[in-house]
C-alpha cells in the first residue's frame, strides 16, 4: 500500500495535477510591476540609476512573502526553513544565500520587508513605509553601509499583507520576468 501511494503521488506530480511554480516561469503582478516602477522613479529623483527587474528575484521576493503569510506568521528576514536573527551574524546567510538556494542566481540577496495587519499590502504604502525608514531607505538608495553596492537586479514580491523587495549585485541570466495574464 505504501508504495502504491508513493507511485500515485508521482504520478500526479508527473502530470501536472500538483503544478509547481518554477523560478523560469515566474511572472509579475500588476502591483509589483508598479511597485518596481516606483522605487525606479524613486531612485531617479535621488539622481541613481535604475535597477533592472530580476525573473529570479522577484521569484524569490514572492515566494518569502508566501512564507511570511502562510507558515512564518510574522515580518522577519527568516523563513519557515530558517531562522533569522538581527542580532545573531550566523543566522545571516538565511536571507543572504536564499536566491541561490530557490533558482540560479548565485549573488547574494538583500531585502526589505513589508506587513500591513489587513486589507492586503499595497506598492506605494510600502515604498512610503521603506522610505520613511533609514535603514531601508539606505539600501535603496545606495547610502550608509550601502554605498559601495551598485544594484544590478532588483525583485518585487506582493502576496496579501506582506510585501517584499530583494537587491543584488549581478545582473540575472533568468533576464526579467513577464507580465501576469
């Protein structure tokens, strides 16, 4: 009987019954789409350039924001597979390392969150809250401990309360995501 199961399950799997996003298939929202234009124009009024919107990022921004709603139940840099703590330098490579772990983007990723308790999150309320907030607003924009990255990618993920954005310093080979039908 176990092993029944086990065939059927991958059966199912085999013929798509169970579909499963994949990071080369991923598309952007309208939402995030304005989300990633507004940081964009952001940072062209602060005299930057653009960044360039990342398939695999932005896979990985939506994918945390899942988590955060799902299984996490709070705003942290850490994932439902692993914790992470400000305090603690070892718990750093939960954030920085997940892009590589979920798809083929090999740099490190950087990023801001955000969480509204109800009524879904929302692009300008969480650039305006990024903004408002220094240590965000520097990786943004390039300042403080910042300034020495040049951001090469950037990824938008909205997925209800929470919102997220992930930065690198590689461009992605994955190119940039499609527009959500």
């Amino acid at each position: 009987m176990k092993y029944f199961l086990l065939i059927f399950f991958l059966i199912l799997n085999t013929i798509k019954i169970f579909p499963q996003n994949t990071y080369k298939e991923h598309c952007v929202t309208d939402e995030e789409m304005a989300l990633y234009n507004m940081i964009n124009e952001y940072r062209k009024e602060k005299k930057l350039e653009p960044i360039s919107l990342s398939k695999s990022l932005s896979f990985v921004a939506r994918e945390h924001a899942i988590d955060l709603d799902k299984k996490v139940k709070k705003l942290t840099h850490g994932w439902s597979t692993c914790k992470y703590a400000s305090e603690n330098s070892k718990t750093y490579p939960c954030m920085w390392l997940k892009p590589s772990e979920l798809t083929s983007y090999t740099a490190y990723g950087y990023e801001c969150l955000y969480n509204i308790s109800s009524g879904g999150a929302k692009a300008k309320d969480a650039l305006d809250t990024w903004k408002r907030s220094s240590p965000h607003n520097n990786v943004i924009v390039n300042k403080g401990i910042w300034q020495k990255y040049e951001w090469k990618a950037i990824g938008v993920g909205i997925y209800n309360n929470y919102a997220a954005i992930w930065f690198g310093d590689e461009v992605d080979n994955e190119g940039v995501p499609n527009l959500c039908k």
